[in-house]
C-alpha cells in the first residue's frame, strides 16, 4: 500500500447493497471508494485498472461467482488485493471453495452484518494492512533464486532478469542480461508471485523488469529493454498497471 488511505472496489449483483455499502465506506477517513460493478467482466476490467487495495466481493455475481472472477484475476495478475467475501451462505458452506483462494482472501462477511459494521470494519482494516505488509516481505526477501535448468540447478541474480516469456507446458523463459535464457519449471502467474514488485506483466506473454527500461515507443506499442535491441509489445489490457507501476498515471 502507498498510503494509509484504503482503496477499496465493492462487486455485488445487487445495486442497493452495492450502494449501502458504499455509502459506508465513504462516510470513513482514510477510505476512498474506487468504483463498484456487479459482473464479473466489469470487476476485473476495474480491478485491473484501478489495483485497489481489497474489494469486497459478493459470492453471486452476474454471469458466474465471486471464485470464478478469482480464478480469471490470477490469470492475469501476479498481485491481487486483499479480498472481502460477502455471503448469504454459510461460512462452512464456502469454507472448502475459499481454500483455493486463501493467500488473498482474508475475511469472509455473513449477511445481515451492518450492525456490527463499525466493529467488523477495525477488525478488516488490520487484516488489509496486514495482507499488504507481509506481501511487501515476501517480495523483499531475496535478491536470488535458485531454479532447475537443463539438469542442473543455477543461481538465477533476479536484478539480472531483463524480461519473461510464456514459454508453455508449464514453463517460462528468463532472459537474462548476458543474453543466457533459462527456462523455469514454473507458469508465468507461479513466478511472478514469488518475484520483487519491479516485475510487471505487459502482455499475456510477457513481464518485464522496470529497472531494465531504456524507452517505451507509445506509437507502436513497444518496450525497449537496456541490452536488448528488438522491442518487446504492450497490451492495452495489461497498459494501466503497467503505467502505475512506472509512475506514468
């Protein structure tokens, strides 16, 4: 998180609980409502560009469930924010569902819950706070990977890393800065999630080390790279992250 002020995302099919609860959130100090939507394809197009830092997230969605849209995020993002299940159901009812999802998801909400809100809401704001620390731990850890190639296992200097591929069947390509190309026995999601935060994804099939930027030609959608001539593509879909990321937006 950048600040102390909390950016929330509210996603429910219900237009008057979507309000409800807004309305709620920005009647708080240090709470700024970014947007709410109630599908699935308008919750992941928000998320993507805004990068809250938690949503709340009603079970029902229109066209598909609060699991599915997950499942479809992590797809295409290495960093989720933290997540707020709102139900009907039973906690136990959803309990094995959420397990799939539990490194993001980090209170699950029963309603009817608004006259205990004010409670529920200290006790959430921790839990955010918390899910943001321990992430910025984890990418802070080491500077080094140890990763498997070609029968042997090899240091991998992860500042070293000029930008990823999709490589397919479950791996992905490293380039490095001397022009070596390790080829990891992970999927680019799987990798990216264990990296420091100055790797971003510009494509389906590409990420890239911010550090590593010599230029970004906006004309054709290219990204150069220090120590690599040929140009590397943006998606439009993947560009707003990317730019925050960069301080572009």
């Amino acid at each position: 998180m950048k600040s102390n002020t909390i950016r929330f995302i509210v996603v429910d099919d219900e237009k008057p609980a979507r309000d409800i609860l807004m309305t709620e959130l920005q009647a708080r100090e240090d709470v700024e409502v970014m947007s709410t939507c109630g599908d699935i394809d308008s919750a992941i197009d928000e998320i993507t560009r805004h990068e809250p830092d938690a949503v709340f997230l009603d079970i029902e969605l229109k066209r598909g469930n609060a699991f599915q849209l997950l499942s479809r995020l992590k797809k295409i993002s290495s960093s989720l924010p933290a997540i707020i299940i709102i139900t009907g159901h039973s906690e136990f009812e959803y309990g094995v569902k959420s397990i799939e999802h539990r490194d993001c998801i980090i209170k699950i909400l029963q309603k009817p819950f608004w006259e205990q809100f004010d409670d529920i809401f200290e006790d959430i704001k921790d839990l955010i706070f918390l899910y943001h620390r321990q992430k910025q731990l984890a990418s802070n850890d080491s500077e080094v990977q140890f990763v498997k190639f070609n029968n042997r296992t090899v240091r991998m200097e992860l500042k070293e890393i000029l930008y990823l591929e999709v490589a397919g069947s479950g791996c992905t390509y490293a380039s490095m800065s001397d022009g070596e190309v390790i080829t990891i026995a992970q999927t680019m999601n799987q990798l990216l999630a264990s990296l420091p935060d100055y790797f971003t994804r510009v494509s389906r099939f590409n990420a890239i080390n911010i550090h590593k930027i010599k230029d970004i030609d906006h004309s054709e959608n290219m990204i150069y790279l220090l120590e690599k001539p040929k140009g590397i593509g943006y998606s439009k879909s993947f560009y707003d992250a990317f730019a925050k990321r960069i301080g572009l937006r």
